[in-house]
C-alpha cells in the first residue's frame, strides 16, 4: 500500500469510527446498543440452555454460576448491567429494539447450529422441571395508540400430572411505559377450567412499571384442564411495552399431604 492509500485508508477509518461514535444514543456509563444486544444473546443463550438441560442447572447456585461467566464474558458486573437496562426502561424504542436484534441473532444461531429449537425457548425462564414456564405465546408486546388491538389473549393447558392440581397459577410479567397521571392501566383476567366444570377466576388492575405477578389460587382437590385469560391496555397515550411474560404453576397439593379432618366435637 502506498503513502498515499494508507492516508487515505487511516482517513475513511477515523471517519468510520467517528460515525459510529456519533450513532450512540447512550450516555457515559450505560452500554451501548450493540454491547447490550451482545449481553443479552448471551443471556437469552444461557435461558435456552437451562430449558434444554434443567437437569444439569438444577439448582439456584448452578444457574447463578451460568449467568455471571456472562457477565464476567463481557467484564461487566450483574450491578453494571442492571444499571444500564434500567436506562433502557426509561428509553423504551431503543430498548425494544435491542430486543429484537437480540432474539433475532439467538435465533439465527440455533437455526445455522441445526437446533430443532424454537426461537420462543430463548427467551424462557424455567429453572427445572418442577416449575416449568406454561407461557406459550411472544414474550413482549408494543401498545400504541394507534393500534388495532388493545389486549393480549392467551390460552394453554398444565399438561396433566401435578401440573394440573397445583395450589396456584402466577402470571408474571415486566411493565414499562404506563402514565398514571393519564389513567393508563393494564386490565389482567387469569382464568382456569377445572374437571367439575367450574371456573376459577382472577382479576387485577396494573397502574405502575416495574415487575408485576398475578396468582390465581387453586383449591385442593382441582384438576385444572385449562388455562386461559387476557391482558388489556386501557387509554394508552403513548406506547406500553408488555415484556417477560411467563406463567408457572405454583407447589401441587397431594391428597396425602392435605392435614387430616378435625374429629367431631363431643
């Protein structure tokens, strides 16, 4: 290369790194888009593996471990990257963003490794067979004002087994956008058929960000057959981001494990 080329080469590549510093809506101290996309393959990686091997990462140390070598990966510490995505909290375009160029990388991946898994198993947090993730349905959701549709509706089954008694249903999820001042609220309906024909229900009404989880309580004695409901946005003046939904059942309750009936007063 001549004097010239490379003066010209050393040229375009400051131009180059200028830009794409120019290109960074994040402030000094808060990973940027592509670092928080990177950190989270990885972490949407390390879910994945959990699903695929709960065996293996059984307990909360075992999983604790998988998630700081991603931390550690990226020398970054659990406090530093929460920091950052509390910025993206109050940034919810970029943050939504950097979702799906995250989901969209995982699931490149697994496709070009020949994993018969679907991309939504990325995105799942069951620790064990013992509580697995029922959620069956996109894991975030975007509301605007101009939307056709205010409301997600879900429907899914326990699967039989002590998944079907267990003694509740938790619905969790992560609430970012809501304006109080402007009575936007998220309406919740967590419902369930049981084998007499009945049906549980519960409702609640979500007025703030931040996580958020709804329990639907199952008397002992209930086989639950299905599990459905639907989550509504009301008055939304700008966009809602629904994000990290799951829904687990709670301990099941064996007839054997009930306390036995007081005997009759004399």
């Amino acid at each position: 290369m001549t004097i010239s080329g490379f003066q010209t080469f050393l040229v375009v590549s400051l131009s180059a790194l200028i830009g794409l510093s120019a290109c960074s809506h994040t402030p000094e101290g808060v990973l940027t888009e592509k670092q928080m996309r990177d950190v989270m393959i990885d972490l949407y990686t390390a879910e994945a593996m959990i699903y695929d091997e709960p065996q293996r990462y059984e307990t909360f140390e075992q999983r604790r471990a998988l998630f700081n070598d991603v931390f550690a990966k990226h020398h970054l510490t659990e406090a530093q990257y929460d920091s950052s995505l509390m910025w993206y909290g109050r940034n919810l375009d970029l943050y939504m963003g950097v979702c799906d160029m995250a989901l969209e990388e995982v699931d490149r991946r697994l496709k070009s490794a020949g994993s018969e898994v679907s991309s939504d198993v990325t995105v799942r947090r069951s620790s064990s067979p013992a509580t697995p993730d029922l959620w069956s349905g996109k894991r975030y959701y975007a509301f605007s004002p101009s939307d056709l549709s205010d409301r997600v509706v879900f429907e899914t089954s326990p699967g039989g087994g002590a998944h079907a008694t267990a003694a509740e249903y938790v619905l969790e999820m992560q609430i970012w956008g809501l304006q109080p001042a402007a009575n936007e609220r998220i309406v919740v309906s967590l419902r369930a058929d049981v084998e007499n024909d009945s049906t549980l229900i519960q409702r609640d009404t979500i007025t703030a960000d931040g996580p958020h989880r709804v329990a639907l309580i199952n008397p002992p004695g209930n086989y639950v057959r299905r599990i459905y409901g639907y989550l509504r946005v009301i008055a939304p003046s700008s966009k809602v981001y629904v994000d990290s939904l799951r829904l687990t059942p709670g301990e099941s309750v064996s007839v054997d494990q009930l306390e036995p009936p007081l005997p009759p007063l004399e």
